[in-house]
C-alpha cells in the first residue's frame, strides 16, 4: 500500500495517527478499527509484536484526537 502523501518521506518517522488519518482520508470512507490497525500495520512494515505493543496506545490517541469521530460499532472515520 501507498499512500500519496507521503511519498519521498522515511516511514520510520511516521506516527500510526498520521498514517491512519492518511489511510481514512485517501480511502474516503469508514473502517473498522481492526481494519484501520491492520492497514496501518501494513503500511509502516510494523511486525505484529511491535503492533501488539503499541495497539493500546494507538486506540488511545485517536479517541483523544479531534480528527477521529467513533461511529459505533467498532467504525471510525
């Protein structure tokens, strides 16, 4: 996966809440969160120990973030 935005930018100094609002907003639609987590995975290259020791954190900063609106049922947008 690619995501426009951040073309020519190291991956390795990418936040999973930019990647996210990235993924939502280029995908223009709602997604589950173990969807959105998955594609954030995919995308940083993250191993699923290092996305297990951060996932908590993650759901965390986007129910803080104002960006991120829960929909219920386990959707975002």
């Amino acid at each position: 996966m690619e995501l426009k935005v951040f073309e020519g930018q190291n991956k390795n100094e990418l936040s999973m809440i930019e990647v996210a609002h990235a993924i939502l907003a280029e995908r223009g639609d709602v997604m589950p969160f173990a969807d959105l987590a998955n594609a954030v995975q995919e995308y940083l290259g993250d191993s699923n120990k290092e996305i297990r020791d951060r996932l908590s954190q993650f759901y965390t900063d986007l129910n803080i973030d104002g960006s991120f609106i829960s929909l219920g049922d386990n959707l975002g947008a």
